[in-house]
C-alpha cells in the first residue's frame, strides 16, 4: 500500500501551506468555469455566423493581447505586490466574465461585441497568470515546488477535461446565458483565494542579515492567517531579509527581462525545448479531419481525441508522487518531450494504419490506438510541464520571475498557435498521417540539438538550481 501511496500525487503543499491550499482550490473552481465559457463562446460565434473562420479569428483576439501584455504584465510583478496585481486582474477578468453573461441575456447577438470582450478577457489573463505563477514559490518551500507544480497541472488538466463537456451540455440545455452566469460565479472562488492571500512584495537583492535557524530556513514574512510565506529561489535559502525593489514600470523592464533571460542556458533551454514540442508536433489541428476523414465518427471522434490527451495528462497528475524527489530534472524534460514527440509519430503511424477512406461508421480498433497514443502524449507533456515551471520558478531570482513568467505565457500560448498554422500547412501537402509522423521526428531532433547545443541543461541538479 505505500509503494502504491507513493506514486499517487504528492498532496503535502496542500497540508503544509493553507494560502496554497487555498489557492489551489480557487484556481481549481474557476478554471473549470472558465472552460465553460471557452466552448459557449466558440458555440454562440459559430451560431451567429456559420462561419468556422470567425470562431478562429477568436484565437487571434486571444492571442494578440496575451502575447503584448504577457510581457509586460511580468514586469508588472516583479515591481509591485503581486497579491494586488493578482487581485486587480482577477477582478477584472470577473468583471469581463459577467459582461460575456450579460451580453448573453440581453440578447446582443454582436459578433464584434464577443470579440472586444475576449480580447479583453485575454489582456486581464495575461498579468494576472504571471502574477499567480510568481506568487506560488513564495507559498511553499523550494523542495516543495514540483508536487505543488503537479497539483496546479492535474487541477488545470481536469478542468480541460470536464469544462469542455460541461459547456456544450450547458448550452445544448439551456443556452449561452447560463454557461456564462456560472462562470462568473465559479470565479469568485478564484477571486476569494487571491483576497485571503498575505502580502507579497517582490523581493531584490539581500541584505546582511543573520542566517535563519534550520527549522526555519523557508520561512518568510508573516501571512496574515497566521502561517508564514516561503521565500525561494538560490538566494532566498540562506533567510536573509529583502528590500523591495523600485516601482518604475516600463518597457525598458520588459527588455531588461529579454536580456537577462538570454544570459541564463538552462531557463531559456526550457522555453526552446517547449516550443519545440509545440511548433513541430502539437496534433490539436489533425484531430478534426482524423475524426472525418481517417477514423470516422467526424466532431464525435474528434472530442473523444481531443479529451484522451486531456486523460493521459490527468493520469500523469494523479500518479504524480515520483516526480517531488526527482533531483535532475533537466534530464526529465529531455526525456519527456522525447516521449510525446515519438507518441505523436506514434499516432500518425495509426492514421496511416487504418488509411484514409471516409469511414461512414468509427473504426475503433484504430480509435482505441489513437487515443493510447495521445494519451501518451498529454501525459508526457504534462511531465514536462512541471519541471519546465519548477526549473523557472527555483532557478530565477525573485525580482525576474514575473518577467520570466510573461515570456513563459507567450511561448506556452503562442507555441501552438504557431504550431497549428505549421502542422496544419504540412497536412495540406501531405496528408494528416505524415504531418504527425514528420512533426514528431522534427520535435525529438530539434529537440536533442538543442540539448546538444545547451549541454549543461542535461546536468542540471534540482539541489544547486542555477539559471
């Protein structure tokens, strides 16, 4: 029975910090609500026009403001409180969330109207998601970090996973405006976790200070429920107090970030091992016409594709108890990401097995391959995940981490958009099958030049984080 508690997921940041457990649930609760809206959205578009080209142009207006203001939201963390920041954003994506309701029950019916509220909604995203990802090293200890970047992983994959379910049954039943109302409500969970969190200034260069006794070298400034705040990072394990750094805010921030991030190999390699995986082999934009044209059973097969990716990395999550001892963990996301580009040659391999006929009924001995192949493949990504934000949060200095984070959500959003626009050309010269096949060989050897390139990155030791 231990060995078997031992693979489940590592719950201890949960027991140990209540601001994270707190929190935890808050995002859990509200990013489900959020995958409501998502699918209603992209439903209520199509409804309107007919058109599949106006529910893409919703990507765009996602897109362009994630990508700006990602960058610059991260230079807003790193120089004011990032609960305020946090809290700021979170009440304005609230706000945002309620006006896409409203619009639902007033009956608008204005396309244009859905997009300025999602771009918006995208804008808000892009500072208050840094702002959450630099809160959470300051919550529990360095050593702590990778079964507490699991949990957020498994809560993020099963929202994935049932919102969008949740949200076509929604609208099928009793249309847009409810979907909406209940994403508003799930978000103030989100809202209430973010207000009972304790102050959290970013921190700078330390000062002379008394090393802290051994029992309490992770810990901080006093929350205000009464449990105390873990500093982390290299230089916040030796309990010296910080001063705060200055708050003038501008793009000159954001390039000083660019700039520092160019110095630091092993950070940087977890973006280029990322965008790798996404750009050269993300299957999203395949499933469709695996549904139609390879498999059978068209939009049916297609969900049923799409959440099995969603499955296998909810599985990673729960079996997730390993990964808080794993000491190199560079050589972890090398190995990873090798795993889902072979899982993504892997499912192309299938589609060329059952060949493409236009089934008129599912073929679901190819059905059942596919869907281990992606499995394999969400699970490997969501390996990859943990590791690529615990080497972020643990080898970046507190005053760089929001920054950093900003870049982390440009290549986590940006990635497969480009990815899908890569994949999705190549499966217009050469079929869906030898577009996953060739994305997939692409994805393990770029990925292991990059390797070859940034060879300190396979020694990166979990013990003595360095950038």
């Amino acid at each position: 029975m231990s060995r078997v508690n031992g693979l489940l997921a590592d719950t201890t940041p949960l027991r140990t910090s209540p601001p994270f457990r707190r929190l935890w649930w808050g995002l859990g609760i509200s990013n489900l609500g959020s995958q409501l809206t998502v699918v209603a959205v992209g439903l209520q578009v199509y409804a309107l026009t007919g058109s599949s080209l106006a529910v893409g142009v919703l990507g765009v207006c996602a897109l362009v403001p994630l990508v700006v203001l990602g960058l610059y939201g991260g230079a807003l963390v790193d120089a004011y409180d990032r609960r305020r920041v946090a809290l700021g954003a979170s009440s304005a994506l609230w706000v945002i969330t309620a006006l896409i309701a409203l619009q639902a029950w007033l009956r608008l019916d204005s396309v244009g109207v859905l997009y300025v509220l999602v771009a918006l909604q995208s804008a808000a995203f892009a500072i208050n998601n840094p702002a959450r990802s630099a809160i959470i090293p300051r919550l529990v200890e360095p050593r702590l970090l990778p079964a507490a970047n699991a949990l957020q992983t498994l809560a993020w994959n099963v929202a994935l996973t049932v919102g969008p379910l949740g949200g076509a049954f929604l609208v099928a039943l009793w249309g847009y405006q409810v979907a909406y109302t209940i994403d508003a409500v799930l978000f103030t969970a989100a809202l209430w976790a973010v207000w009972r969190l304790p102050d959290i200034p970013p921190l700078s260069v330390p000062e002379v200070a008394p090393a802290a006794p051994a029992g309490d070298a992770a810990l901080g400034a006093d929350d205000v429920s009464g449990v105390r705040v873990a500093p982390v990072g290299p230089g916040d394990r030796s309990g010296g107090r910080r001063r705060p750094r200055g708050r003038v805010v501008g793009w000159r921030s954001v390039v000083d970030g660019l700039r520092y991030l160019a110095t630091r190999p092993n950070v940087r390699t977890t973006f280029l091992a990322d965008l790798a995986a996404m750009v050269l082999a993300s299957p999203r934009v395949l499933l469709p016409a695996a549904g139609v044209v390879w498999l059978g059973g068209g939009e049916a097969t297609t969900g049923v594709l799409t959440a099995a990716f969603a499955v296998g990395a909810v599985l990673a999550g729960v079996f997730s108890g390993g990964l808080s001892r794993v000491r190199w963990q560079g050589r972890v996301i090398v190995w990873a990401i090798t795993a889902y580009g072979l899982s993504i040659v892997l499912f192309g391999l299938v589609l060329l097995g059952v060949g493409a006929a236009q089934p008129t009924t599912v073929l679901v001995g190819g059905l059942v391959a596919a869907c281990v192949a992606l499995a394999l493949a969400g699970a490997s990504d969501a390996v990859s995940a943990v590791f690529r934000q615990t080497i972020l949060q643990t080898a970046t200095p507190d005053d760089m981490r929001g920054r950093l984070q900003g870049v982390f959500i440009v290549v986590v959003a940006g990635g497969p958009r480009l990815g899908e626009l890569v994949l999705g050309a190549q499966a217009t010269w050469v079929g869906e099958a030898w577009a996953a096949v060739a994305g997939g060989v692409a994805c393990v050897v770029v990925l292991w030049l990059v390797l070859w390139s940034q060879r300190r990155f396979w020694r990166y030791d979990a013990l003595h984080p360095e950038p």
